[in-house]
C-alpha cells in the first residue's frame, strides 16, 4: 500500500475518533430531501437513529438533544455548499469533534482537496453500495465494548 493511503476506502482522517454507545446518532445535510429521506431509511434499517435537515446551516438550528455522533454532508447545495457547513462545523463547539462524511455525486478526486482543508474525515459517492458508506461510519464512530 503506497505511503498516507487509507485502508478503508474514502477514509481522509487519521485522527483517532471516540466510541461510542449505540444507538449511533447520524444527522444528514442534503437540500435534496427524497434523498436524504431514502438514506435516512436505509440506515435506520441498519440501526441507526437518523435525523435529516434540508441543507446548509439547518444543522445549526437542531435541537441540543440530537447532537450526533457522525454527519452525513452533501457537497453541492444552494446558498453554501459542504465545505462552508464543515467549516463553520469544525469553529462551533457542538461539532468541532463531531466526524464528517462528504456524500456527494461529484468524484472523491473533486472534493479531497478543498474537503481536507474543510476537515471532513471521509467521503462516500452517492449511488454506490451502502457497503462504503456503513464502513464509514463504523470506523468514524466505533461502537463501544460493553462491559461484563
């Protein structure tokens, strides 16, 4: 495997990330909401508790109570576009730590450079197998070991 590749396909991030107690707690940022809605479904079906906003900094006007655990960000959206919501997500105390996928339909060679700068932790295409996107978030937020 050649230097600084990941082995966990769209993994950007090499920061250590927290466990956390399941449910996992998954907020999707898309403006396209049968999208996020389907992903949103897909995902409760795995497990997860999922909340969806419409875009943009509608992440910001969600209740304290659903604080996630992973942030599920769409790219290319009106008025700002994912790398300006990940931006001011890592300034704001409540998601300075919080991981982020970029789930968008451009190429992973056209966001890397401006997600990175952005510090998004990974990115997943949309349209390609859950398999990608579940692996994702089971590496950004690791469920953690019960005790015995």
């Amino acid at each position: 495997m050649p230097h600084g590749s990941s082995p966990l396909s769209g993994l950007w991030s090499v920061r250590a990330f927290q466990s956390v107690t399941p449910p996992i707690a998954v907020l999707i940022v898309d403006d396209d909401r049968a999208v996020a809605e389907a992903l949103s479904a897909a995902l409760a079906l795995e497990g997860f508790r999922t909340a969806v906003v419409d875009g943009g900094y509608s992440a910001f006007r969600t209740p304290q109570a659903l604080t996630p655990h992973i942030v599920i960000l769409d790219i290319e959206m009106p008025l700002c576009d994912g790398f300006a919501v990940a931006a001011a997500m890592r300034d704001s105390g409540r998601f300075s730590a919080t991981p982020i996928i970029a789930y968008s339909s451009l190429a992973e060679a056209d966001v890397m450079g401006r997600g990175k700068e952005a510090q998004i932790d990974a990115f997943c295409r949309k349209g390609i197998s859950m398999r990608c996107l579940l692996a994702l978030i089971d590496h950004l937020a690791p469920v953690q070991a019960a005790a015995i």
